[in-house]
C-alpha cells in the first residue's frame, strides 16, 4: 500500500485514480485539465476506440505535439492494451511510413491543421504498402476533407461526444493488463536503421514513480515545465513522472526560450529538464540575477560540447541548480541523476545515481571484456527492472544488447563511481582511436571552441595518408572566416601531439537528424566527409572508376 491506502498503480491509467477530481492535472495555454476530467474523457475515449476495432494488442501511432489530448489518449489506451507509437511532428513520409509499417499500426491521430497541413501530406505520401495495416484515422480540431481514401475516418471530439439520449452508455474499459506493451519508440537511427523499443505497462509506471522520488516532485509544491516533445523517451518520461507524482504539468507545444521563461516565472515552476542548449537559450533572455527564484532544478541532458564549460558557472550566477542525468531510449531516458547536494564539478556532468534503487552500473573493457574497477573508463552496462523488455520483432538485435545476466550495453564510454553512480564520457562510436590511444572529442572541440567566430566544433577520425588522424569540423559566425593556422596552433599548445587535428573544415552547417530532443549531428557524414577530403586522389581515382 502506499500513503494514500491504496495499492501501487501497474498500470498507466491507474496513476490516475486516488487524486481529486478538481485537482489540476495539465496546463496548456489558456486549458487547465482536471484529474476528474483527464479520468472521464480516457474512459469515454477507450470505450469508443473498443467499439471501432480497437483491441488489446494493436498499436494506435500519435501525432501530436504537446497538447493534453496526447496524454487523453495515451491513458485510452492503457485501458484498452493498445500500444502508442508516437510520431514527432516534423516527419515525413519515409520516417512515418516506417513506423506505421514495422509497427503495424491499425490507428492513428493526428492534427489535419498541423504545420499548415504538412502532416496530412506526409501521411498521404507513405506507400500503401507501408499503411497496410491502417483502419481508422482519428482527426483533432475536424475536418470534413478525406486524409485517406479507403480508411474510415472520425473526429477526437466525435469520441468524447455524449450519447444520444437512446444510445447505450458505453461500458467502463479496463482491458489492458501490466505486462502488456504500452510503448513503442524508434531509436534516432543516426548511423544505422532505428529499431522499435517496447516498453509495458508495470515498467513504465515503475519508472514514473522511482523517477519522480530521484528528482524531488513528490516533495509537497512541485510543478514541472516540459518543453521537450512527449513523442521521445525524455519528455514522455517526464510527463508521467509528474502525473504519477501527482503534480502540476505545464505543457509547451513547441520550445521557444521566451514563453519558458515567462511560464517558469508566472507558475513558479520548481521543476524543469531538457537538453543543456535549452537552458542556455532562456538564461539568454533573462536579466542578470535570479530570474526564477521558485526553481528547484534543471535536469539536463550533455547534448552540446560548446556548453561543457559555459553553462554551469552561468547557471550558478542565475541560481539554477544543474543536475546531469544519464539515459537512453531503452531505459525510458531518466536511468540516472545526479545527486542535488554533489559539487558543480560533478553534477555537471552527465550520469549519476541509479534512479532505481534495484538498478546496478559496471563497465566492462570493450576490447578485453574485462570488468573495470571504479574510476576507470570503458564501456556503461546497466541492469534496471524498467528497461525495455526487446525490440520489436528483432530479436537478433535484442539479444545482442542485453548479456546473459541481464545487463544492457549502453553503448556509451563512461567510469563507475565509488557510491555506485557514474560519469557519463562520450558515446562508444564518437570515441577516436589515434596512435593506439582512446581520445574523447570533446578535449579537441572545446579547445577549438575557444577561438573567435567558432559556434559549433565536431570531430571525426579519419583514414589519412600519414594513418588514422583527428579531423574537425566547425561553422563559423556570418562575417567571420576560420583561420586553420591559428586553430592547429592553438590545439598543438594545449593538447597532446596525436590529438591535433590534421585539418580543421569550415562547413556552413552540420548535417544532422531530427529527434524528439533536439537535432543530433550524423558523425557518419562528418566521417566520410573527412576521409574524401583528406584523400582526394584516392577519392577521384574511385569516381574516374565508377565512370
């Protein structure tokens, strides 16, 4: 039992009951909605969906930005055992196509006004193929305009709409059971296809509840701001954290530095995380001083070398604590935190403790397969009773993440501390190899950073003719030009010989993927850039061949 007499929720829709009806559950713009209200319209809305062919077992795909109606259905279908497989707003046909075919999604919902149309589009320009398994196509905000040819169609509001006086009432739905998949996510596929992460009912809910007591949201007066999509691992995660803690969600559609920092400021938010660039955009538009006296946190993901030395003293200033976390999609992103009473030093950083207190960190040598003692650095494997239970239909690749004792490689080069949290370091496939030697490209990156006109700085390896070498990259501010010379000079006084790079390019932008969490950089374009640049006979010589 919990404090309140009643049984742990195991599943989604249970998170809800036990609160007020008159409680606030979201706010969004001018919309507040109610605990009684966000209970009534999921019931109503399962109910409706079970009466159109919806059954546990489907997949019903969400195209939504951050709006209540998500977290309607999302609760929908908890009900019923139907998994949400959500879209981010910006696709296009070939990425939602992908996911409505690998995931075969019998329903979707989404916005006909949304981007001005473009979404309609991109779902009318996925293959038939790839929608095969299609049958109703939900609309919000209405349209009398047919989305697809063949598929029946209704309106959100028509499924929240009360019975005709000689209609049957729909019986209460509660067909969903815990272990059942209410969560399907595709990884950011940057180098390779994305696969679909399945998470269930017990686990996430699980997640919500050891999440909201590692952050402090069951502490009596917290609120939470999210400006990070719901359609990612991140910001779904942090929405159910604050509903299963049972506070104040304040939603944002879409991320825009001002409007955060003037709902941080009128709702007295306590809580907010999101990307480090996030936070360094709205202390930018803020005054000197302590713009957000009722904030507690801001948890942050590393997404942006340049800010690696920037942000924390500027967060200081303002009196923002920072607190570094660690996670991916296959640990519903929050696996750790740092702690809020360590050093600046440390909680700048990502990582930290297991929010789970049944969840273990090691690091194991990538090349020897040694397990590593504390403080040394190798590959993060973590073991969690809420990581995901395998990608969908892979099994080879499923088996291939997870060891025979059940732990997950992360992927990630990082080192185990002594209090059994950890120090993020750098992603696996990011980490240079030179002259034998493990070089982070941050060290290279941050001293190049430094320089006059430099806003963003990524480096590669590269197949050169003297060997394997260092190569960066950098876009520069409008009416600056790089100077390579001074850039080499710099790197050959503060960093070790081999970790100079041989060239540094000036591109006008990084080639990069749209994610839930913002653009992520392709390392893999960036390195078969350098490796053509650095080789150019050997480059002309391969497409004199292909003529």
């Amino acid at each position: 039992m919990n404090d309140t007499g009643m049984a742990p929720p195991a599943r989604l829709f249970e998170m809800l009951d036990g609160a007020p009806d008159d409680a606030t559950m979201l706010m969004a713009g001018d919309r507040a909605v109610t605990y009684g209200r966000m209970r009534r319209d999921s019931a109503c809305l399962a109910a409706r969906l079970k009466r159109l062919g919806l059954a546990r077992g489907d997949r019903l795909a969400v195209w939504l930005p951050n709006i209540p109606e998500w977290l309607t259905v999302a609760f929908a279908c908890s009900r019923l055992g139907v998994a949400v497989a959500p879209l981010n707003v910006r696709l296009g046909s070939q990425e939602v196509g992908f996911l409505l075919s690998r995931a075969a999604c019998k329903a979707i919902l989404l916005a006909p006004a949304q981007r001005n149309g473009a979404c309609v589009e991109a779902l009318r320009g996925v293959p038939p193929e790839d929608r095969s398994a299609l049958r109703l196509v939900v609309t919000l905000g209405g349209t009398e305009e047919t989305i697809l040819d063949g598929v029946r169609q209704t309106s959100f509001d028509a499924l929240l709409a009360d019975p005709e006086p000689d209609e049957k009432a729909d019986a209460e739905v509660a067909d969903g059971q815990p272990g059942d998949v209410s969560l399907i996510l595709a990884t950011s596929g940057t180098t390779s296809a994305p696969k679909l992460v399945q998470h269930t009912q017990e686990r996430n809910v699980r997640h919500a509840g050891d999440a909201a007591a590692a952050v402090g949201l069951n502490e009596p007066g917290t609120s939470l701001l999210l400006g990070i999509p719901m359609c990612g691992a991140f910001g779904y995660t942090l929405a159910i954290t604050t509903i299963r803690a049972r506070k104040p969600l304040v939603l944002m559609e879409a991320f825009v530095p001002e409007e955060a920092a003037r709902l941080l400021a009128a709702h007295g938010i306590t809580h907010m995380l999101g990307t480090d660039d996030m936070l360094d955009k709205i202390l930018s538009v803020v005054p000197e001083g302590k713009p957000f006296p009722a904030l507690r946190m801001f948890g942050h993901a590393n997404f942006t070398p340049a800010l690696t030395a920037i942000l924390p003293p500027k967060a200081e200033a303002h009196g923002v604590l920072l607190r570094g976390f660690f996670g991916m999609t296959e640990t519903l992103a929050m696996f750790a935190a740092q702690p809020a009473d360590a050093p600046l030093e440390r909680r700048s950083q990502g990582g930290g403790r297991p929010v789970s207190p049944q969840a273990v960190v090691r690091v194991r040598d990538p090349e020897s397969g040694a397990l590593l003692p504390d403080g040394e650095i190798g590959e993060v494997e973590v073991r969690t009773p809420n990581a995901m239970i395998g990608y969908m239909n892979n099994p080879q690749a499923t088996a291939e993440v997870f060891t025979d004792d059940g732990f997950l490689k992360t992927g990630d080069y990082g080192l185990r501390l002594p209090d059994g949290g950890m120090i993020f370091v750098s992603r696996i496939k990011d980490v240079l190899r030179i002259a034998g030697y493990l070089v982070s490209p941050t060290e290279i990156e941050e001293v190049i950073l430094a320089l006059p006109g430099v806003t963003v700085c990524q480096t590669v390896s590269a197949s050169c003719p003297a060997g394997v070498r260092p190569v960066a990259f950098v876009v520069m501010e409008p009416g600056h030009g790089l100077d390579e010379a001074a850039a080499l000079a710099a790197c050959r006084a503060r960093l070790a010989v081999y970790k100079v790079p041989a060239r540094v390019f000036a591109i006008d932008a990084m080639p990069v993927t749209d994610g839930p969490n913002g653009a992520k950089v392709k390392k893999n374009v960036l390195r078969d850039l350098a490796t053509e640049w650095m080789n150019p006979q050997a480059a002309a010589a391969g497409a004199g061949a292909a003529r």
